[in-house]
C-alpha cells in the first residue's frame, strides 16, 4: 500500500472555498484539468442533510482502509458546501487515465436518476460550479477543458449521470468566471493629473 496522503476534510461556501483556494500554493503539482464525478451511492435521497465530517472519515477509511489507495478524490460537493478531501496542492485518486494530471470533484448525487437542474440537485449544480470557477481561475486553466469521468477510456462508469450536460457546466463556469473577473482596459487613455 502507498503512504496515505491525509485529507483536509474541511467545508466551505462558495465565497470561503475561493478565499481558502486563494491561499494554497501548487509548487510540488500542479494539474492540468478537472474531472467532474457524481458519487451515485450516495444519492441525494440517501443523504437529505448533505455530508458531514463523519462521512468524510468513513470515505477516509474506505479510500485508505478498503481500496487501498493513497488519496482519494479532492472535492465532494452537496447541496450546502463544498467539501475539501484530498488536499488541492497532491495528486488524488479518481479516475484511472487521470489520477496523475487532474483534480477530481465528486458531486453528491445519482444524476443518472435524480434532477440536476432543480431541487436539490439544482444546489449541488450552483455549489459545483462555483467551485470550478474557483479552480480554473485560481490555476490559469480554460473550462473547456473540463472532463466527465465517463470520458475516461480507461473506466466503466457512466458517471456523472446522462442528467449532467457537459456544455452546460462549462457554459455555466464560464459565465460564473466573467461575473467574479469583469473588467476591462479603458479605449481611451486615461487623463494625466494636473502638475
């Protein structure tokens, strides 16, 4: 087994995650784009509250104890907040062709089955999404590089569910970006101060 790489299993909103992202430096790694997951089991129905710190260490002891494995993936994100696992600045365990070159995100929720765009899982979809924001922003990388697990060659998961359009969070991310970063250089050049 390799040396387990520890989790953060901390929460955060939106505002906080940015803030708590912000201050993290990617010196020993640094990926190359974001993997986004649904976690299936649990569904949103089998977890009405969300996550909690003890669910964080019992997928601790799963990752390490049952897989294992040396990290897991490094976000999981429910309708409330946004969960850190395995820490941002290390490579995590998610998704076979990627492990080594991306983040993975896991959404709570079965989006094969359960609403993404209302309910519950329109929340998990708002706190994703600020959370992609966060990370493309914060690592120079362009959303459409956004992957979907089920894009992975090397995996037999149709995961996230067919309920999460691609183009939509990308589009989404996009947007959210331009909200956080507007601005522009002035068309005319700006007047100099009297002498």
């Amino acid at each position: 087994m390799s040396t387990w790489k520890g989790i953060v299993g901390a929460s955060f909103g939106a505002a906080e995650f940015d803030r708590y992202c912000h201050a993290l430096a990617w010196t020993a790694w640094r990926p190359s784009f974001v993997v986004l997951h649904n976690t299936a089991v649990p569904s949103l129905a089998q977890r009405p509250t969300g996550f909690s710190p003890e669910h964080m260490r019992g997928l601790e002891a799963y990752y390490r104890d049952v897989q294992r494995w040396n990290a897991g993936p490094h976000l999981f994100i429910d309708d409330r907040k946004i969960w850190v696992f395995t820490p941002l600045t290390v490579s995590g365990v998610h998704s076979p062709s990627w492990n080594k070159f991306s983040l993975g995100v896991e959404m709570l929720g079965n989006f094969a089955t359960e609403p993404f765009g209302s309910g519950r899982g329109a929340r998990v979809r708002a706190n994703a999404v600020a959370a992609l924001a966060t990370l493309h922003a914060v690592l120079g990388l362009d959303p459409a590089t956004l992957r979907l697990h089920r894009e992975d060659p090397l995996t037999t998961h149709r995961c996230p569910g067919d309920k999460v359009p691609k183009a939509d969070v990308i589009r989404r991310v996009q947007e959210l970006l331009v909200t956080r970063h507007a601005g522009e250089h002035l068309a005319e050049p700006m007047p100099h101060p009297p002498a």
